[in-house]
C-alpha cells in the first residue's frame, strides 16, 4: 500500500496523464512526439500539483493528529489542546473530537483512580474506628472472665470501662448512620425561624467546663438576636462540633469566639480560635470522613473523625457552603451563612459572594 504523499502523487499524476494522453491520441493529426509531450507535462504538472494537495490537505493533518495523539497518550493535553488551536482544515473536527473523548475519558479514570483510592483509605479507617472500642471491651470482659470477677472493686472498674468503650462504638456508629442518612436525603431538614444567639448561648453553656478545663475563654459576639431560617437542632449540633473543636485544639489560655453578623437576606456566622492551626497541605480534606491532621493528637482529644463531616453535610442541607481559613500557630476561622427567611439560597455561590462583600467591608 502506498503510505507517502510522494508515491501517491506519482501513482495519481501517472493516471491522470495518461488518461489525458489516450484522449489527445484520439485526434488524427496527432503526432507521437505530442503525445510524448503532452504526457510529460501533464505527468510533471500532477505530480507537482498532487504532492502539494496531500501534503497540505491530508498528509500533514494525520502527522499533528498523530501527534496530538502521542500528546494525548502522555496526558499532555494542555500542549494538545494549544495544537488544535492551529489546525485547519477538513480533519479539524477530529481533532478537536479526538481531545476531548480522550480528555473525558481521562478524567473519567482519573476519578475512579481518586474514588478507589479513598474507598481504600475509608475501608482502613473505619476499621481501625471499630476495632479499638471492640478490642477495648473484649480484653475488659476477658480479664474478668479469666478470674478478675471475683474481686467485686475490679469487676465494676472493669465493666465500666467496657461500657465506656461500647459507648463510644454506639456513637461512632450512630455518627456514621446519620452521615449516611443526610448524604443520601433520608433525613429531612426541619426548617423554622431560630435565634442563633440564643443557640450559641445555651451551646456555650453546654461546653463552659471543657473550656473552663483548659482556661478557654469562650466569646460571643452579637448585636442581640440574630434571626435565621434553619433546623435549630441541626445547627446546634454544628456549633458544638466547632465550638468543641476549637476547645480541644486551642492553645491553653486561649479563646473560641463566635461572631454573629445579621444583614438584610443573610446572617454570617463566625467560629474562630487562636489554636495550633492547620497546616494548608490538610485544609481541602478536613471535612473527610475520618481524617485527622494529626492521628496521635486527635486520638488523645478523641472523637469519632465525623464531626466536621457532619457539619458539612448540615450547611449544605441549609444551601449554603461552609469556608475554613486556618494559619499554623495563629488559628483556625470556619464561616457560613444562613438565610434570614423561608425563601432558601438560589446558589452556594451566593453565600460565597455575600461573604467576600462583607468581608470586604470589614
């Protein structure tokens, strides 16, 4: 098979020529020596002609498909897609169908390289959540039945501390159905008018010994009431999460303040500590299941690892987003906002504008 344009503007002009010498030969007064000419010049113009076409027209555009496609093959498709920018021509379309299968389906693998990857990393991680409670109790219930019941003072520390580790699996496993629940809408968002500062108070109220623990001052900033449209219990259950957060990872001495910032449609609600921090390379994954910045030190605080899960999967059952600046040593600042009346955000994007205006003035 002819694979050059040369080869084949040769084969083409040939037939071309002699195609049109057989039709000068037609002519009585034709002579040998014009038919040898006119052969020559038609075969010399084709080939000229010919090589020029497939060139330009063909053979040029399958050479940079061809190496759009070994662009592709190394997942450059940025430099390929800068390519397709120049092409013109009859294969133009295909190229530019070419990219963007090859784009799709790239993203498509690189997904399911990420889904499998964290499937791996949740399936580890809930493991080793349930197999610490459970083991914990098991070695409690074996020592008794090993002989240490008998002794009435170890029995009780003992069943104690079994039912302290069971305990904690039910919460671990509860925390978990509900995670599961709300991510799928099975639990419905009971929407009615809430005062948040009421909320915060009563919430600070709750948590005023673990702050008094570690000399935490607990703040709370609020022109009064601040009305919301929300489910009062979902949103007390995010102010203790973070308040409680900032309690645990803030310095001793420290403070948690909550900042309460009401305005026409929206009110901005402000968590911020003076804490340890968190690193930039944790801060897109802190809202996973599961996953601590630091093992060992969250281990000690404990906790399930689903709070600030939680607390996502809630702000965005309220059509909001839910923003975390942090700087290692200075603290960490975690912002929503909720909507003043029963009409629900359009967009998340909306609550991401309204915080960078007020932010802004500020």
């Amino acid at each position: 098979m002819l694979r050059s344009p040369k080869r084949w503007a040769v084969f083409i002009s040939a037939c071309i020529a002699g195609l049109t010498t057989l039709f000068v030969s037609l002519f009585p007064e034709s002579h040998p020596w014009l038919l040898v000419t006119c052969f020559g010049i038609a075969f010399a113009a084709g080939v000229i002609l010919n090589t020029l076409a497939l060139e330009l027209l063909i053979f040029r555009e399958v050479n940079q498909l061809y190496t759009s496609l070994n662009k592709i093959k190394k997942k450059d498709f940025k430099l390929a897609k800068r390519q397709l920018a120049t092409i013109s021509g009859p294969l133009q379309d295909l190229h530019k169908e070419i990219y963007s299968y090859a784009a799709k389906k790239q993203k498509e693998i690189d997904d399911l390289v990420k889904l499998e990857a964290f499937r791996r990393e949740f399936i580890a991680d809930i493991s080793h959540e349930l197999k610490t409670p459970i083991f914990a109790a098991q070695g409690y219930i074996q020592t008794l039945l090993d002989g240490a019941i008998d002794d009435e003072e170890v029995r009780y520390v003992f069943l104690e501390r079994a039912n302290k580790s069971l305990e904690g699996l039910e919460h671990l496993v509860q925390d978990l159905l509900m995670l599961s629940q709300m991510e799928t809408g099975v639990i419905q968002m009971n929407f009615q008018e809430v005062d948040l500062h009421r909320i915060c108070a009563d919430v600070f109220e709750q948590l005023q010994n673990k702050a008094a623990a570690r000399a935490i001052e607990l703040k709370l900033e609020s022109p009064g009431q601040c009305k919301a449209w929300a489910d009062p219990q979902r949103i007390r259950q995010v102010f203790v999460n973070l308040v409680e957060n900032g309690i645990k990872y803030g310095k001793e001495g420290g403070f948690v303040r909550v900042r309460l910032q009401p305005s026409k449609d929206f009110c901005q609600v402000v968590i911020e500590d003076n804490g340890v921090g968190i690193p930039k390379k944790h801060l897109h994954r802190i809202f996973e299941r599961f996953y601590r910045v630091e093992k060992s030190r969250s281990k000690e605080s404990g906790g399930s690892g689903l709070g600030l899960a939680i607390v996502k999967q809630i702000i965005l059952a309220h059509h909001s987003e839910i923003e975390v600046k942090s700087k290692v040593d200075e603290g960490t600042r975690f912002s929503f906002y909720l909507s003043t009346h029963a009409k629900a955000l359009p967009v998340l994007q909306t609550s991401t504008t309204q915080s960078q205006s007020m932010e802004a003035g500020n």
